[in-house]
C-alpha cells in the first residue's frame, strides 16, 4: 500500500466502525464546551462528564461564573486534577468572555487562544465541535495513533496536526479527529494492547511498531 491507500484505509475503517460519532464530552453550547474541554486536560472525560453538572448546576454561563469565587470553582473541580491553574482559567476566561464579547464565546482559534488556560487543541475542538469550522485538535489519542499508523513522525503534538491536515481532506477533519479518538480507546490503547483487535495498525503500521510488539509477546 502505498501512502494515499493507506490513509483512504483508515478513513474507510474509521468510517465502518464509527458510522454515527458520539461526542466525548456533555455539553449544552459554546460555553459549557470550552470549560469542560479545558477540564478534560490530563483527566478522563468520563470523570469530567462527573464534574461538570456539579459545576453547571451552579455557573453554566459566564456571568453566574464569575459570582462564585476562584476558590469556589477549584473546590468543585478538584477531581479533574491541575484545579488551582483550572479554577483561575475559568473564572479570568469568564470575565474575558463578558467584558469583550458580552458573554458570548469567540468563533475564532485567535479569540480562543487569547483567554486563560486555553491552548490550541482546547481552541480546535470548540471550534470544530461548536462551531463546525474545520480543525484537528490532536490529544495523546491521535498523536499515539498516527505515529503507530506511520503517517506522522510522531516528534510533536504539532508536527503530527500539520501531518493529519496534510493528509487527510478537510472535510473529514471534525469527523476523523473524533473517530480516531474512539478507535484508540476502543482498538489501540496506550496499555493493554491487543494487536490482533486493532486491523488499522495490523494493516498499514509502522513496521518498527508491530516488530516490537510481537517481541513483547
């Protein structure tokens, strides 16, 4: 298989497997996505999925966010992990949020990127998943994935989105980044891998990669 074939085999695989695609985290618009993303760094979505009715039940907007206290945000958020730099991200992005765009959240990643405790993938889901503008926000997930698939040197989390958006239509962007995320979960974890249930990797991986796994067996 040369390069192209093996990508249009994982969008085809990707696609078989995950014809309707569940979005990770529970949201109800811009807003509670930008903070439960932002939570989800270095924490299971499953546990912020926990965390965030506590937190929204209190605060789903930026101008109830900004009543409760740093100290009130970082009590409830405590599980996620990383809590005194989340809690400070959340309540400086919600005064952000209100004294420059009057509550609403930036459609733009420079917008995005601008407020506390928001990198670049955080920016690319919401805007892929918000707002449906074209991104490929790449978690440990993907960077694990594409580097096992041989279609990134794997060297950066940067690196390996500039490879994705080379390689893959954009179109598919919102879609693949999303798929990717489950089929590792699901079919090529980080721990406790099992080859033999991972076709993407038993067909077009890196061969280094696949060597080394049956010398571990």
């Amino acid at each position: 298989m040369n390069k192209k074939e093996k990508v249009q085999f994982v969008i085809d695989t990707l696609e078989e497997k995950y014809p309707e695609i569940p979005i990770p985290l529970d949201h109800k618009d811009p807003f509670t996505l930008l903070i439960a993303v932002l939570l989800s760094a270095q924490c299971t979505d499953v546990r912020v999925n926990k965390i965030t009715p506590i937190l929204f039940a209190k605060a789903n907007n930026p101008f109830d966010m900004v009543k409760m206290s740093v100290a009130e945000i970082k009590a409830i958020i405590r599980p996620c992990g990383l809590s005194p730099m989340k809690s400070k991200g959340i309540h400086g992005l919600s005064k952000i949020l209100i004294e420059k765009y009057n509550g609403a959240v930036p459609q733009s990643f420079e917008g995005l990127e601008e407020l506390p405790a928001v990198g670049h993938k955080t920016a690319g889901v919401v805007m892929s998943q918000a707002f449906g503008v074209p991104a490929f926000p790449v978690d440990t997930h993907i960077h694990r994935l594409l580097w096992r698939w041989n279609l990134t040197n794997g060297k950066s989390v940067k690196q390996t989105e500039k490879d994705a958006k080379r390689l893959f239509p954009e179109e598919l962007w919102n879609d693949l980044h999303l798929q990717i995320i489950w089929y590792g979960r699901e079919f090529s974890p980080a721990r406790g891998w099992d080859l033999e249930n991972d076709i993407i990797t038993k067909t077009v991986g890196r061969k280094t990669v696949i060597e080394s796994y049956y010398k571990k067996k």
